[in-house]
C-alpha cells in the first residue's frame, strides 16, 4: 500500500515539526482521500466503527483486506466476461 507509506512519511515529518495528531484525526485523513470507488466502505467504516478506538495498524489492515478483496472480485469479473465472450465467438464461428 504506496498511499499509506506516504501517508506515514508525512505525518512522521509532521510530527518532528511539532505537530501532533490524534489516531482518529489520522483515520478521517486517510478516509477522506480515498478514492470514490471506496465511498460505501469509507461509509461504513465511519458508522460501524468507533475511531478514538480503532488502531492505526487495525485500521490499515482492514483497509487492505477490502481492497484484497475488490481485486479478487474484479478477477473474477473479468475471468467470467473473457468466458463469456468466448463462448459467444465460438458460436458465431460455427454458422
């Protein structure tokens, strides 16, 4: 996750400048700049969980376990349109 290292690069620079956040404050930051693709888990992210309570790392890999997720999915989406197609061609080639 490139977005998150960069995430933590600037909030460690921050932070040695003096500017300190709280762990709910980091959470509402990475949820608003998430794409809007994600806006129904940014939603129920936001509903579900308590942020002054949630860690950073539970935070990050619950993140990472939906966007695992949404790739798998689209795999699969793509594998059953390609079969689809296929099939399609192949009863075209036969008339």
């Amino acid at each position: 996750m490139d977005m998150y290292t960069r995430f933590t690069h600037i909030t460690n620079e921050l932070n040695s400048l003096g500017k300190t956040f709280t762990t709910e404050e980091l959470a509402r930051k990475i949820l608003r700049f998430l794409p809007r693709t994600w806006e129904a888990k940014v939603t129920a992210i936001q509903e579900a969980k308590d942020l002054k309570a949630i860690s950073l790392d539970e935070f990050r890999g619950n993140l990472q376990t939906y966007e695992l997720r949404r790739n798998f999915q689209h795999k699969r989406k793509s594998r059953k349109i390609v079969g689809l197609l296929l099939r399609s061609w192949k009863k075209i080639a036969r008339t």
